[in-house]
C-alpha cells in the first residue's frame, strides 16, 4: 500500500470552532423575525436560499447574511424594516470579528505529524475570513501549503494533492464534513478520515462510505497520528 505522504487538513469545525456562530446568529434571526412566521419555516426557507445562493455567493459568513437578508425580504412580503436588515448587517459583522478557539488536540496532531509528512490546509469560504481565522489560529506556520477554494470535489483534490505531494494515492484528508472532506478525496483516490464535531450543517451531510477501504473515523484529532501511523505500516 503506498505510504501517506500528504495530509490534507479542513478548517472550520475541524481545527477551529465555527459552525456555533452560525446556529447563534441563527437565534438572533429567529427573533428578529418571531413577528411573521415560525422558527421551523424560517429556518426551512433559509436553508433553501443558502442552498440556492451557493452558486452565486458561494460559502461563508458574507453569503450567509445575504441569504438571510434575501428570505427577510421574503417572508415578510418586501415589508422587513430596514432596523431589522441592519441588525442582520451588524450580527454578521460580529461574526467577522469573533475570535479563534482552536478545538481539542488540533495544534498537537499538526505538531505531531508536520515533522514526517507535508500539510496541506484545505478549506472552502470567504478568502479574507479564512485568511483571518488562519492568521489568528496560530497554526499558520505549520502548514506547508494554504489553499482556500470555492468548493471541495474530487479534481479539486487531485490538482492540490499532485501538486502539493505525490498525488492522491499518497494523501489523505482529515475533516468534519462527509460530503466535502471525506467523500471527494476518496473518489480522487486518496483517504478521507471523518472527524466529527457535533453539529453539522445540513448542506454538509452525505451518507457514510462505511466499507469502503480508504474510509476511516476518528473521535478527535488526538488519534490522527496514530492512524497515520497504521495506515503507512500496513
């Protein structure tokens, strides 16, 4: 089997907390908007705008707000005030500013490994929040590559992984999204290792790849180093 030269590491919700903010901000839109539906059809008609908008804003805080600026507009008849649009301004603005917390074993497991095998930070969103985020994390220096795409899919993981390493055969990623950090580079033909982080937004849900031999699950990032281990002694 070839040895694991490359590692592919996601960001949000994998090194660092993220997807929280967005379930707080979440609240706060429910509220706003408590006078002219229900939380469950908000929150229904949010997320098919986010996924509508995708293509158009792509992924992160800024498409976020403006989706939920967009499905304001819609559920209140074009008649949402503009006092309530500029608090959905200012709370993703907040969102912006939020400071990093690393995630339990994160800087430990790049630590361990960063001496024996090239890393690769893979992460999809805004580019100067990611950039942001990156910078205030600490990890930065760590990796031996940054690349902030717009989505996650199999060529896409092919080109990085060729181009950073000696191809996907001889990569893995690590992430706590099934649908872009374990399914795409396993169908490059690398290693997806799925890492979960507890809450999972529902546009990142897929279906396990439970017996397929490139799949492994990890319950934290502190057991990386030992399943690199295995798979380059196996």
């Amino acid at each position: 089997m070839t040895r694991i030269t490359t590692i592919g590491f996601d960001a949000d919700d994998t090194l660092w907390h993220n997807e929280r903010f967005f379930r707080i901000t979440q609240q706060q839109f429910a509220s706003l908007l408590g006078d002219y539906t229900d939380k469950d059809t908000l929150m229904a008609r949010l997320l098919e705008a986010e996924k509508r908008n995708l293509g158009q804003y792509g992924f992160g805080i800024k498409g976020f707000v403006l989706s939920m600026i967009e499905t304001a507009i819609e559920v209140t008849q074009q008649r949402v005030p503009a006092s309530v649009i500029a608090e959905l301004l200012a709370a993703g603005q907040e969102m912006l500013r939020h400071p990093i917390e690393l995630l339990p074993h994160a800087q430990d497991a790049i630590a361990a490994l960063a001496p024996s095998h090239r890393l690769v930070l893979i992460t999809k969103g805004d580019l100067l929040d990611q950039e942001r985020k990156l910078a205030q994390s600490g990890l930065g220096e760590m990796f031996d590559a940054v690349e902030i795409v717009s989505n996650k899919t199999a060529p896409v993981y092919a080109e990085i992984f060729s181009r950073h390493g000696d191809g996907p055969e001889a990569a893995l990623m690590v992430g706590n999204s099934m649908r872009s950090d374990v399914i795409p580079p396993i169908m490059a033909g690398g290693w997806g290792v799925h890492v979960p982080h507890g809450i999972e937004w529902e546009i990142e849900w897929a279906e396990t790849p439970g017996d397929h031999p490139r799949f492994r699950a990890i319950a934290h990032l502190g057991e990386l180093s030992d399943l690199v281990g295995w798979i380059d002694g196996s």
